[in-house]
C-alpha cells in the first residue's frame, strides 16, 4: 500500500512539473504539442527560403525537411509564383481589365461611373446568383430587402436603404464602383468579391428597387 501511495505520488508530481513547464510566463510562452498545427507559415511567393533546414525544430512531420522551407525545385528561381511579363495587364477569367478607378468622395462617385456599365445580361440567372451572394455578402447590414434594417445597421445606424428615393437612380455602375472602394459607411470589398460577382450583386440591386 506505501509503494502504491509513493508511486502515485512520484506520478503526479511528474505530471505536475510538465505541465508546469507548458504555461506561459513572462517572456516565456509556455510550450505547444504540434505547434505547426496552430501557427501557419506566411509564404511569401516571389522571395522563397531556400533552406531546406530552415524551421526544423517546429516540423512534426518525417519529411527530412524544415517547415519554414518552401522553394520550388522545379523553378530554375526556386519561386512558387513567376513574376508577369513587364507591361502586361492581368486580365481575369472572363478577359475583363482590372477596375483602375479609385475611391473617390461620395457625391463624386455619380461622374466617374456615368459611362461604367454592366458586362453581364440581366438574365434571371444573373440575378438569382446576385441575390445569393447578396445574402453573404450585404444582408448583415443592408437587410434582406435592402431597405438598411440588417442586424448592423442596430449597431451602425445610417446604413443606406438601397430602396430609398435618394438611391433608385443609382446605375448598377455606381454599385459595381461603391462595393469596390466603399464610399461614406461602406467599405471596400473589392479585395473579398470578384468583379464578375460584384457585377450580379448590383443587377440584383436594380431587381430589388424595382420591386413594389
């Protein structure tokens, strides 16, 4: 029974010192089991770690390398993206030029989108994945039917009732524009929606002002 109660013992105080040495304090940031399955390694495409031991301590994997390493073998510049070619224009899938216009002030967005139109018909399709996506990306604040009563708006008031009279006549330019650079209590989304899906939310947009 003493040998019982002293191996317990001895046990729990083991237990009791690792675990101790895994809380942080101070400097010291206590330990991880696995770390690499918490902390992702930011990879940056056109200047690439070359060394093939760099990060060894933090890889859980028997890969014999490190977990920082991250150069391509099969590129004579060791790079997971190629630079483009000088003065070429990305072009998307649907081989549309970049949107170039940049924010501009509110009551300036109505000029600079005068002539900015839709690429896509307002085919029922069009509109109905303009109104899914709507749901994702708009309905938070701008309400399911537009009209700016979204769960946000409790918090932010002010946000636009697209189906006001101050907003009917805006072009579905206008909208392409402001969900891209944001303007006065919207923010800018270019960099979360694609222009293609930026152009079906504003066809929806026009669907829903004109709806009774």
């Amino acid at each position: 029974m003493v040998k019982t109660k002293v191996i317990t013992a001895l046990l729990v105080t083991a237990i009791a010192a690792v675990l101790a040495g895994c809380a942080a304090k101070g400097d010291h940031t206590g330990r991880e089991y696995a770390p690499n399955m918490y902390h992702s390694v930011a990879y940056e495409p056109l200047s690439q770690i070359t060394d093939k031991d760099a990060g060894t301590w933090v890889n859980s994997l028997s890969n014999g390398r490190g977990e920082f390493y991250n150069s391509n073998q099969y590129n004579p510049f060791a790079m997971n993206m190629r630079e483009p070619a000088k003065n070429t224009v990305k072009r998307n899938a649907q081989g549309w030029l970049p949107y170039r216009q940049k924010a501009v002030p509110k009551d300036s967005v109505p000029i600079v989108t005068a002539k900015l139109t839709s690429p896509l018909e307002s085919t029922p399709e069009n509109i109905a994945s303009g109104k899914a996506l709507f749901e994702i990306y708009c309905k938070h604040c701008h309400g399911a039917t537009g009209m700016g009563d979204g769960k946000v708006s409790e918090k932010f008031p002010g946000i636009a009732n697209l189906r006001g009279d101050a907003y009917l006549g805006i072009t579905e330019g206008h909208i392409f524009h402001v969900i891209t650079n944001g303007a006065g209590l919207m923010g800018a989304h270019g960099s979360q929606v694609s222009p293609e899906d930026r152009w079906k939310i504003a066809k929806y947009v026009k669907a829903l002002q004109a709806q009774k």
